[in-house]
C-alpha cells in the first residue's frame, strides 16, 4: 500500500488550468531586471521614484496614529472613501454620485478592471481593444472566455502635415471609424477605451468620443463601456479631459475606472475605482467580494482624507503643471538626442522614434534575460539602450495583437514620472547617441 501511495507521487504532474495556460512571462519580467543588471536608469516602468505630496503622507500618518482601521471595511469601499470620491467626481459627471451604490473600490485600477470585466464577458464574447492597450487588459478577458478584436490607433501623416507647426503629437494618432464599426458583431460585448491613452498620449476630443459612443450606439446595442481614465489629471498645454459617461445616453453603459496611485503618486497604495450605474456596479461588486474581499482599510481611510482637502482640486492643476515640465524637460532629451518625439497631451509617457539607430549583429538580442522579443526591432532597440546607453524604456510592441507586433517597430516608450535628477542623468546618457 505505501509502495503504491509512494508511486502515485512521483507521478503527480501540475498542469496550468485552461484559463492561464496561454499565459507566460510579461514586458515587465524582462526590462525591469535588466534595468537592475546593468544599472540602468529606468524610465520604462510607469511608476513615480519620488515621494507623494505632503498631505497625502500625512493622512496616511494621522491614519495610524488615530487608530482603529486594523480590519476589514465594507466589501464595496471603505464608507468614507465612497463619500469622498462621490463629492469630488459628481461635479465632473454631472450628477450627483450615490457613494453606496454607484461607486465600488478596488485593488488598485488593476483589480477593478479584473472585477469588471470578469462581470461582463462570458466564454465566446467579444471585446474591442484600442491598440495600443495596455497589456494587463487581456488576462482577465481570456480567463473569463473572452475573445479580444483589435481597432489600431493609427498616426496619422496627413495630420501631422496640415498642422500648423508639423510637429507630431499625440493628437495626430486615429481611430477609423469605419474599421471600429467593423470590429462589431453580435457577440460584441465589450470595448475598452483608455483616455489619457497609454502609451501614446492621446487627449481624445468630445468629437472624436461622441463619434465613438454613436458608433456604440449603432453597432453595439447591447455592448458595456470600461473608460480607464487614470491619467484624468494629466493632460497638458490646455487640454480637457472629457468623461465618456457624460456624453448622451454612455451614463447607462458605461463604467468609469481611476486611481489613487496615479493621482497621488502612491502606486503601491492599491486604490482606485470604478464609478457607473448602480446595476452594473451592483455587479462589479457582488464579483470583488470573491477576489480580495476588500481593499486595506488603512489606505482607504487615508485617500479618503487626502480627497477631503479643501483645495484638492488645487492640487489637480499642480499635478498636470509638475507634469508638464517634467513631459516638456524629457521632450528636449529625445529631440536633441535624435529621437523625434511624439508630443503627448496627457499621461506621463512619451513615445520616441528610434529609426536613427541602426542596430548590427545580435545587438539587442544577447543580452536577452527571457529570451521574449528577440524576432522585434523595438525589443532590440529597448534592450540595446538599456545596455549600451543606460536607459531602460518599453517596446510598445507589447501592447499589440501578435498580429500587429511590427506596426510599432521604430518607437519605443519614455516615461517622465520621475524626480528631476533622474531625468538628468537619463538626458546626459540619451545625448551619447548623438556622439
């Protein structure tokens, strides 16, 4: 009997369930360990190496010292945090937000989105993804049985041609509206929108969402909208961020994610947000209690007090205006360094054009550490500047369809979210091509 229990394991084999076999190692796992290896100065990572303001630390303080937030807090959000975001967000919806109903915290953006899709997409629905995407958009689609369709953001020459200063930017990059109507059919039961856009840095237009949302409307009857608006407060030279659940008849349909670990600078914090109608957060919730079952209590408590200030919205225009120096300091490093930049109305994330460098040999694939990307320019050139030049970026290949991988070959991505110094040292290093 032993020797039979004995043979029963050595045999055992562990096989990944159906929903995550197709999963294997991210952008991520290869240019953050390599940005470590060689000393690299890391702008590919979008996460701010700097401390959150003032207030925002201490509230987190005045969290501890008071005590008594050592538990679990409702499922659906910390009571007061649900009441600060209703205050601060239904003059920007236009409506007033019920906090107990139409508003559900998460762990971070990231598990908001897992809840919310996870809510909405059975085995054998579709969902449209505007690509560039970020990447994290499509695990929780094909855990739930989902099957992402493709709309390309495209720049656009003739744009960028009829502007009157011929600078390209973020502006310049479209969406074809009859390659999106396309892209519905009856299975369509989602689309994700990301504005600010990541990687680009598109501020879409209330033109260019309407058409959207009537495209929606008319292809999509029955279709849910996820408008991840985390870099809502980054947006630059003037620009408005518009909420696509404030366009006629989107309210309904649509579920609107944000974050405190962007708007604070408080990533590992682990708090955002989806806002939307209270059946379809009803939903979301009733999802999250079976994935985290809440979000720490002490972190919500303080970015309910954080949200609380009275000049928060203060704080909002000094947010886009640090941001905007620290976009236009790194904008001057890739221009001079010959990496005509693509200017971004908003987020903190730059795309640079790298067809001035010419790449010999296996340069950009030997010093693989996953051996992901070896077959794709923009792998190479992210890994050639991270060895050669000390700077660490992202391939924007990552953040398209396997089909799509070479439309994005001469870019790679900047990001700006960064104390001033280490912009500097990154400006010095980026100059050494030119030499």
């Amino acid at each position: 009997m032993l020797r039979n229990t004995a043979k029963r394991l050595m045999t055992y084999t562990f096989k990944a369930s159906k929903q995550t076999s197709s999963f294997g190692p991210s952008v991520w796992l290869e240019f953050s360990p390599l940005a470590i290896k060689y000393n690299a100065i890391n702008l590919g990572q979008g996460f701010p190496n700097f401390e959150p303001p003032k207030f925002v630390k201490d509230a987190m303080i005045k969290t501890i010292e008071v005590g008594g937030f050592n538990q679990y807090t409702r499922s659906p959000g910390h009571i007061r945090l649900v009441k600060a975001l209703s205050s601060v967000y239904s003059p920007y919806f236009g409506r007033e937000l019920n906090a107990m109903t139409e508003i559900m915290v998460g762990v971070g953006a990231s598990e908001s989105l897992f809840s919310a899709i996870s809510s909405i997409v059975n085995e054998g629905d579709e969902v449209i993804l505007i690509e560039p995407f970020f990447d994290i958009y499509v695990g929780p689609i094909l855990m739930a049985g989902g099957i992402p369709k493709f709309v390309t953001l495209k720049e656009s020459q003739e744009s960028v041609e009829s502007s009157s200063d011929k600078k390209r930017s973020s502006k310049h990059w479209k969406i074809n509206k009859e390659e999106l109507a396309a892209a519905f059919t009856d299975k369509t039961k989602l689309i994700i929108l990301n504005n600010p856009h990541n990687p680009v840095g598109k501020v879409y237009s209330k033109q260019e969402l309407q058409e959207i949302a009537d495209v929606v409307v008319k292809h999509g009857p029955n279709t849910t909208v996820i408008s991840d608006e985390v870099y809502e407060w980054m947006t630059f030279d003037g620009e408005e961020h518009h909420r696509f659940a404030t366009l006629p008849g989107m309210w309904e349909r649509t579920i609107t994610i944000g974050s405190a670990g962007k708007t604070f600078s408080i990533t590992g914090w682990k708090v955002g947000w989806c806002i939307g109608p209270s059946n379809i957060i009803g939903a979301i919730a009733n999802t999250h209690q079976y994935i985290p079952f809440s979000v720490p209590t002490p972190t919500q408590e303080a970015v309910a007090i954080a949200l609380e200030q009275p000049n928060i919205k203060d704080y909002f225009k000094e947010l886009s205006t640090m941001y905007q120096n620290k976009r236009d300091n790194l904008l001057n490093s890739l221009t001079q360094a010959g990496l005509d930049p693509v200017i971004p109305q908003g987020t903190y994330f730059i795309m640079g054009d790298t067809s001035s460098i010419n790449l010999k040999g296996d340069q950009g694939k030997d010093t693989s550490i996953t051996g992901m990307g070896l077959h794709l320019r923009d792998w190479n050139i992210a890994r050639y500047l991270t060895t050669e030049y000390g700077v660490t970026t992202i391939p924007p290949s990552a953040f398209y369809c396997d089909d799509h991988q070479k439309i994005p070959e001469n870019f790679v991505r900047f990001t700006f979210c960064k104390d001033d110094l280490t912009l500097q040292k990154a400006h010095d290093n980026l100059l050494k091509l030119k030499k």
